[in-house]
C-alpha cells in the first residue's frame, strides 16, 4: 500500500506529538512515521529529493538520542508518541540509504526494489 495519503494530510496534534526533545521532528510526522515496511519503502520511493534531504538532514542528528531513548522500552509496550519516534527512526533507515549511498542514482535503484517484494506478516 502506497502511503500518498500522508503527504500533506492534516492530523491533530495528538496524532504528531513525539516525547519531550524530538519536538523538531513532528514536521515529519504525518509523511513518515510510517508503521508498514512497505509503505516505508514506498514513502521512500515516492518522495522526492528535497523531502528526504530535509526528513535525513532533522532526523539524523537524533538517530543517537533517539535510540537511546528508546532502548530499554518493550516494543510492545511503547506509548503511542513512543512507537511514532520508533516509526521515524525506522524510516531513517530507508532515507539513510538514499542519502548517504545513492544520491542521485536513487530513482535509478528505486526501479529494482519492486524485484524485491515484502512478504505480509504470517
């Protein structure tokens, strides 16, 4: 499932909050906290270069904190601000790849990543 319906969605502020000292990431709340992995990768491969260059430039400098923050907590007992923290370091990780590996031959790349299907949970 493509994720197009976050991109500009308006969501309320109980929907965006993140835990206290990631406040400068819930600009990016409603486009990539994105709980699927393929919606993840769709997001990823949707969005345009400036969208990740912005989403990468915040949210790389509090993958650290943010880990931190989270290490320790049961992922299934994560808070729903938690779990959108989860969500966006996750989405980080899709970004990262297109950003600090790619570059400008990530629409090339982004056409073989449909040869590479993910599989529904069981």
């Amino acid at each position: 499932m493509h994720n197009w319906w976050r991109v500009g969605a308006t969501v309320t502020a109980d929907e965006t909050s993140l835990p206290d000292g990631f406040e400068a990431l819930e600009r990016f709340v409603a486009t990539w906290a994105i709980a699927d992995l393929a919606e993840r990768d769709a997001m990823r491969g949707s969005s345009t270069p400036d969208q990740r260059k912005a989403f990468y430039s915040v949210a790389s400098g509090l993958l650290e904190p943010a880990l931190d923050y989270l290490d320790g907590k049961p992922l299934t007992a994560l808070s729903d601000p938690e779990q959108r923290l989860m969500n966006l370091m996750l989405s980080l990780a899709h970004v990262a790849l297109a950003q600090e590996v790619q570059h400008e031959d990530e629409a090339h790349h982004a056409h073989f990543r449909s040869f590479l299907p993910f599989t529904p949970k069981a």
